[in-house]
C-alpha cells in the first residue's frame, strides 16, 4: 500500500512539473483556427443585405512562420466583417481575465481598426456586428500615419471609456501579439509581442466612476477676500509739473528746406519728434499688498452622484468574443485567440505561437516582397531606389517623364444642348456590380492617354445652390452662383457632391501598382476585342501618368464604397483652385435614364 502512494505522490509531482499550468489555470476560451471552427464561430448576417459584409477565408497568409498554422482573413475591400463565438460563461470578479490574441494586417493597414471585442450577456450572434453592446473591446487602430493607437474600451453602464494613455505599436505586415491583463487588484497591463507597453490602475486610467469630487458651482468668492498681490503705493505723489511734460516737442535738429515752395506746400513746419523727457501717463509704483490672501480658487464638495464600486470593472456574464470591423482594404488576419486567468500561461502561448516562428515568417515575407518586386519591375519596368527607397519608373522610353509632361492631344467634347444638337441624358457607372452613377455628360471630359482616361474639370460651388442632375452643367455656370449666401453656407465640389463620390484613404506606391494589376486583370475580360486590345496596348502608358501623380491625388469610390465599381481620381494643377478629376473610360458604362 505504501508502495502505491509513493508512485501515485510520483506521478502528481511528474505531472506538476510537465503541466504547470493545468491545475493553476482556467482557460475559458482558446482558438488555433485548427480543422472544425467553423463549428465554433457564428459568421453575422449584419449588412449583408446592403452586400457590404465580406468573406472571411481561413489561411496562414500570404507569408507565414507555418503554413499549417491558419487563422482567419479578411478578403474583401471596403466590406463590414463581424464574427463570433460562444464559450461557458465566467466572471472575472476576484480573478484575473487575460484577453490576447495575433492579427498581421498583409495589406500594410493605414486605415481601421484589428481589435476583437468581449461580450457580457446574451445577444443574437446571426446579428452581431458594430451595434451589438460590448464589454470591453481591445486591439489596435489605425487612421493614418499620426494616428496609431491601441484601443482599450471598458464599458459600464451603458457608456465605453477609452483610456486615457496613448499607447501606440509598431505598423508593418508581420503578426504581433496583443494581451491586455485586468488583474483583481484593478491593476492593469498592455502587452505587445509579450513586453509591457503600459501598466497601471483601471480607475486612474479610465472614468468608469464619475469623480468622487466636483467644483462646488454655488461658491462665491467672498467679498472681503483680496486677491491682489500687489497695490498702488499711498505714499507714492505725482511730481508737479509732471502733466505738463508734452509726448512730443519740434525736432531741433531740423531745418527747412532751401527750395521749400510755400505756394505749392503751404508753409513749413518744423516736424515733430518724440520727447525723451515724456514718461507716459503717470501712475503710482506698486508695493506687496499687506491684506493679500491669494488666488480665490473654487472649493471642491462630495459629488452626490457619486457612488464607490470597487467592481465597477467586472463584468459577471462574460459569454461571447467577436471581431467586428470596416475595412477599406482587407487582409487582416487573426488567429491565436485566448481568454483565461493566467497571465504566465498566456505569455507561454505568446512564445509558441509568435517566438518560434517570428523569424522564419520575417524570411517568408521578404522572400513574398522580392517576388513582388519582381513581377513589378516585369510589367512596369525597373525599379530604381533612391536612398529615400522612393520608387521610380525605368523604362525602355529614357524621355517618358517628358513625355508625361506633355499637353496630351484630345478633343474636348462639348456639353451636349450648348454647341450640338441636344441629346438623351447620359449617366456613368461602374462596370461591376455597383450601380452607383460617377459621372454624367453634363460635365465635359477631355480624353487622355489614347482615351483611356477622361479628364473632367471640377468646381467647388454652394451645396445646393445648383442643380446638375438634369443637364446642367455646374463647370459653366459662372463664377458668381454663391453670391449672396451668407458665410455659413456649405461650399462642396460639384462632382463629388453630385454623385455622392466616397473620399477614401491614399495609396502608396506598391498599393497603387497592386489596385491597378487586380483592375486589369477584372476589367480586361469584361471588354469587347478591340477595346481590349486598346487597353492592353495603352494602359500602361496611362498608369504610368498616374503614378507620376500619384502623390497628389484624392481617391474616391461611389457611393456603395464599391472600390471594383470604379475608381475616381482628382488632383489640383498647379496653380488651380479647383480639383480635376480623372476616369478610366472603359471602366465606364452607360446607365440608362
């Protein structure tokens, strides 16, 4: 019997030490996104009866440390994704939560958001999505180059508090690891790849109490109270004579003029000059005013709304995580998902699913941006890199900077019911699925490019002041249509008010030249043989004028946010006020009245 007890005390400790965390802690919910969790996750109906809610495809990318290591990613730009799952529901009262997961953003993310959301409650999971109540939403943001931050969003009473540090990541195309860790103690930390970014106390670091003291409003400084800290001299007596001191006297040193004409200038006179001995007006000298009791300052009382909740960050129903998120262009890929009340067992997870891979993806992804490159230089020629690693063209045509700068030959093609006889109302749109009107033919277009591109000129106008839906064609209206509205009025370009263009974030070099391969290559089945064989032949001459742009234009989508409906581009010219606008022609279609 004694024999048996010791290989069973054996055995505990053997497993003690290979499972450390097995006993210690709780895991309420992990996802590696292996084979079945689909069975797991609830994809949501939200938006798609407006068709913006994207796909999700399960993948390790397009560059990973292991291939066999899936998550889940965005596919679709410009689409609403919302997604989530259910595990047994807990409360982190008296416990620790641990909320941690991986995101790689491939598409090199400079607008939205990679952040999941906790759920406490019961919601409709085939509805989940941007309006669903949440309890705590964690991960981070993206809007821009200057705005990066990581969201840590607690929600009480109905009301989200963001908190109050910015801390900031670092924005690239490899995976990172995000934990946020509530502890009992109502401390908290902020880990990015498994190293603190931020620590401190949830009721420092968020309002979710209203605060215990408020300025008393009702106060009034007492009348008595002297809050000058200096005061006029009594013994301090204006000099006599002082006043009669004039601020300026006759310049003696002046001297009039031999050829002076008293019939022409009148006579002269002996200019004025300033009075050295004039001092200003007088006043007494200041002394320390002996009745000084200091600034008055509001006194503060008991704010009666205010009531102590040592639980105000806990949350006793915690039942669901989701990810709900817009983006202008997918690619976000989230994976590793773990919710539980060990921070030591999270940071072991963090190390096997990001350190034991981390380099060998960095490799996978380098050897995916060469490869780029190389398909690059192939269909736009080569690449050269400055030492700024700005990106140049290298064609075989040496002057086609030149070239670009050239005037380009075209026919600008009047308004139709001005020069020409009238004719049917015309309206563009895109040639996929939106139906979204970009453009009509009471604007005139030049052609550029071998007309490829249709050049239209803008006009910022008073939203409202016209009308061009009909006909009109707001360019030529004149100068004057916003004369006398007052200077609240809304000033609008006419185009992109009209057709309810979308503005949408810049694109860098390699995200132009990526939009423009998946454009061709959509837009080339769907046009007829000789068009296709003018666009082959042209487009890249007309890419090439954009690029030489690229830094100056605007993006803009219809009015669906379908980007594969046609993009619209717009710049100023030098010197010009207002925009121009720049269309692919053959991305155009006629949508009948």
């Amino acid at each position: 019997m004694a024999a048996q007890k010791e290989v069973f005390l054996l055995v505990a400790v053997v497993l003690l030490v290979a499972f450390p965390f097995s006993l210690a802690t709780e895991v309420f919910f992990e996802e590696r996104f292996d084979d079945g969790w689909e069975d797991r996750w609830v994809i949501s109906e939200w938006k798609k009866s407006e068709n913006l809610s994207g796909e999700w495809n399960h993948t390790s990318g397009k560059w990973s440390g292991d291939p066999q290591n899936k998550g889940i990613q965005t596919t679709q730009d410009f689409k609403y994704y919302a997604i989530s799952a259910e595990f047994p529901e807990f409360s982190n009262k008296e416990r620790t939560l641990v909320l941690q997961f991986s995101v790689k953003h491939e598409q090199k993310l400079n607008c939205g958001g990679g952040y999941l959301k906790l759920i406490n409650g019961t919601i409709d999971q085939q509805q989940f999505g941007g309006d669903t109540p949440y309890s705590i939403m964690f991960g981070p943001d993206v809007c821009g180059e200057k705005r990066k931050r990581v969201h840590m969003i607690l929600s009480r009473n109905g009301q989200y508090h963001n908190v109050k540090r910015i801390v900031s990541f670092q924005l690239d195309q490899l995976t990172h690891v995000y934990t946020f860790i509530i502890r009992p103690d109502a401390s908290y930390s902020i880990l990015i790849d498994n190293e603190e970014k931020q620590s401190g106390s949830i009721f420092n670091d968020w309002d979710l109490l209203p605060p215990r003291n408020i300025l008393d409003l009702n106060a009034k400084k007492p009348e008595e109270w002297d809050d000058k800290e200096h005061m006029a001299d009594p013994e301090d007596k204006k000099p006599e004579g002082y006043d009669d001191i004039p601020a300026k006297i006759p310049d003696p040193s002046a001297k009039k003029p031999r050829n002076w004409n008293v019939e022409e200038k009148g006579e002269w006179k002996v200019p004025m000059v300033k009075n050295p001995e004039y001092k200003g007006t007088w006043k007494p000298r200041k002394i320390k005013n002996p009745n000084y009791k200091g600034k008055w300052v509001v006194p503060m009382i008991e704010n009666p709304e205010f009531e102590d909740d040592p639980y105000a960050y806990v949350y006793p129903n915690l039942r669901y995580v989701g990810i709900d998120l817009w983006q202008v262009r997918a690619g976000s890929l989230f994976d590793n998902i773990l919710i539980c009340d060990d921070a030591e067992y999270a940071r072991k997870v963090a190390d096997e699913t990001l350190g034991v891979f981390k380099e060998a993806e960095k490799t996978a992804f380098e050897k995916a941006q060469k490869i780029l490159q190389d398909e690059e230089n192939k269909l736009y020629g080569k690449r050269v890199e400055d030492e700024d690693d700005d990106e140049e063209l290298d064609v075989e045509e040496t002057d086609w900077e030149a070239k670009l700068r050239e005037e380009d030959e075209g026919n600008i093609l009047p308004v139709p019911g001005l020069e020409h006889e009238k004719l049917d109302h015309q309206r563009f749109g895109g040639l996929w699925e939106s139906n979204d009107e970009l453009l009509s033919d009471s604007f005139p277009y030049q052609e550029l490019k071998n007309g490829l591109l249709w050049e239209v000129q803008g006009k910022w106008v008073v939203q409202g002041a016209i009308n061009v839906d009909i006909g009109a064609n707001p360019s030529a209206e004149g100068a004057d249509e916003d004369e006398g509205v007052d200077d609240q009025a809304v000033k609008v370009v006419d185009i992109v008010d009209t057709f309810r263009l979308q503005e949408q974030p810049s694109f860098d070099k390699k995200q132009f030249i990526t939009f423009m391969k998946r454009y061709i290559k959509n837009l080339t089945p769907k046009l007829e043989d000789d068009k296709s064989e003018l666009f082959r032949k042209h487009i890249e001459d007309a890419t090439k004028f954009l690029l030489s742009k690229l830094s100056d234009l605007q993006f803009f989508v219809g009015e669906s946010m379908h980007d594969d409906g046609g993009m619209v581009f717009a710049y100023y010219k030098e010197g010009a006020t207002d925009p121009t606008f720049l269309y692919f022609a053959y991305g155009l279609k006629e949508i009948k009245c």
